[in-house]
C-alpha cells in the first residue's frame, strides 16, 4: 500500500492506495503529526510499503514527520523535491526552488489533467494563484492570505473582533451586509476572497481569452466554486501531480 501525504500550513491531507495506485483504501485530514499516526493505525489491515509526500514545512518538521513513519511502519519515504521542468512544465520562478511544492504540484496535476492551459487556485491557510499556458510554460502567480490568516489578522489585532467557530460558519449562510460582528468580519473576509477570484479569472481571460481550465482545489475551495461554475473542483489535486513527481514504479 502507498501512503500519500500533503504537509500544509495548517492540515496534514493524507490518504492510502492499494499498491496499484488505482484504489483509494483511506484518507483523512489532521492537525498533526501525531493525529496522523492515530488515523492511520486504526485502518484495518494496513500494510504500508511507500510513502510519497509533499511538505512546505520546514526541512526539521518535515524530517521528523518522516522519522515517525519510518519508525511507525517499516516504509521508504519519498518527499517530492523543486525542478526546474518536469512533465512538460516549467517552472516560472525565477529561482525555481523557491515556488512552493503544493504549488508545483497542483499545477503540474493542472496542466496534466486540462491537457492545456489552465489557472489553478489553492484554498488553503493561505490563498494561492498559479497560470500555465498552452505550452506548459508557468507563468507564476500570486499568493494571499486564506479564510483562516485574514479572519485571525482581525481577531488577533483588534479589541472588540471576537466569535467562535460555530458563529462563524452561521455568518456564511448569506452574504447580505452583516448586522453582527462576526457577520460583517466573515462575509468580508469572503468577498475579498471571491474579489481575489474574479481577478485571477480576468487576468487569465486577459491572457487566453476563454481557453483555460480553472481548477479549484484546497480546504476552503468550497467557498467560491458558486461563483465559477465553469472550475473543475479537484480536492486532490496536489496528490495528482504528487504521484507524477514521486512515481514509485
Ligand atoms: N476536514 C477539514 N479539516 C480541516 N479543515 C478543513 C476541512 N475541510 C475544509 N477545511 C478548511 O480548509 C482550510 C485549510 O485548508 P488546507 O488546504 O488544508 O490548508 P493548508 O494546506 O494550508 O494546511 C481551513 O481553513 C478549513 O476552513
Ligand atoms: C504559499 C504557501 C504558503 C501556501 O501554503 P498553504 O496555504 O498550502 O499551506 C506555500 O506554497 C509556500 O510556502 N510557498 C513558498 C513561497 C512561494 O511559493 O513563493
Ligand atoms: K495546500
């Protein structure tokens, strides 16, 4: 069996494969390494071989996450690492090392599945852009802070900006000017959010006109894909291009 990991910022995505790579037996996400181990331990008849995984952590989480599988399970660990092309994609970093691997890996899965070119965007802790033309050249992309930094950066660095997680979902329900607090703070935070998205749209249509691919992916990718109908919504989108960067065979 193959375990697949993507070390965010904030979740540990993870899920098993039979060791045909063709059926997901597993998967999850959690807030550590040690929550991982737990989820893992408790498939019934696991029996790890490999593991692949992607990390923008430090190289000192990251190495002792790696400890902990290989004393936990026996496996061989492979952790996919920066290049400056690969699968007929190139990075557009100008120090290619330093393009996040989720990033790198998102839209090589991108470009992989649209057979052309396509924008990928990332909802995690933080909110990321990434364009691909035709030829597979990267043309780069933005980054800005997710659902979770903007709402903290307020919760954090006001006085009176306080509400809990329950608060917080019921806010999202509608998108009317807020008459609470926590209303006017979360569908801010989202209209900001979707603003983000509609520009990226515009600047790709700016560029190709209408023959692109949007692909959606990441934790809070649920909080836009309403507003484009048109995206592919691929939760596991940095796992496509994880099995491209690390192929076990
Ligand atoms: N099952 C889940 N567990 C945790 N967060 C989730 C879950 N489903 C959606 N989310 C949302 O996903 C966001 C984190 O996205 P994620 O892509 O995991 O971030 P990162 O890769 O930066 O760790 C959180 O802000 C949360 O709102
Ligand atoms: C932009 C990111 C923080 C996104 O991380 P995430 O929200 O997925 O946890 C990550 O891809 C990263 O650390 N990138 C390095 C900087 C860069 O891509 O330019
Ligand atoms: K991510």
């Amino acid at each position: 069996m193959i375990l697949e990991l993507d070390c965010g910022n904030s979740f540990i995505k993870w899920r098993v494969l039979e060791s045909n790579a063709r059926v997901v037996l597993g998967g999850g996400v959690v807030d550590s390494d040690l929550a991982l181990l737990a989820e893992l331990k408790l498939l019934s008849g696991l029996a790890l071989k490999y593991c692949r995984l992607v990390s923008v952590r430090t190289p000192e989480e990251t190495g002792l996450l790696i400890s902990l599988l290989k004393e936990s399970f026996d496996v061989s660990v492979v952790s996919a690492s920066p290049a400056r092309e690969m699968a007929g994609v190139r990075n557009g970093y100008d120090e290619f090392e330093k393009l996040g691997l989720d990033r790198w890996l998102a839209l090589l899965g991108g470009f992989h599945l649209a057979g052309g070119a396509c924008l990928v965007l990332d909802f995690g802790t933080a909110v990321t852009a990434d364009f691909v033309a035709a030829d597979g050249w990267h043309l780069g992309g933005f980054i800005c802070p997710g659902m979770p930094l903007m709402r903290n950066q307020l919760r954090t660095h006001t006085r009176k900006i306080r509400y809990g997680d329950l608060a917080a979902e019921r806010a999202l329900e509608r998108l009317d000017p807020g008459r609470t607090t926590v209303e006017a703070v979360e569908r801010g935070c989202l209209l900001m959010l979707r603003g983000f998205v509609q520009t990226q749209l515009e600047l790709a249509r700016g560029h190709w006109g209408e023959g692109f691919t949007v692909f959606l992916t990441g934790g809070d990718a649920g909080l836009v894909s309403e507003m484009v109908p048109e995206a592919r919504v691929v939760p596991d989108l940095v796992f496509v291009g994880l099995a491209m960067a690390c192929p076990l065979a």
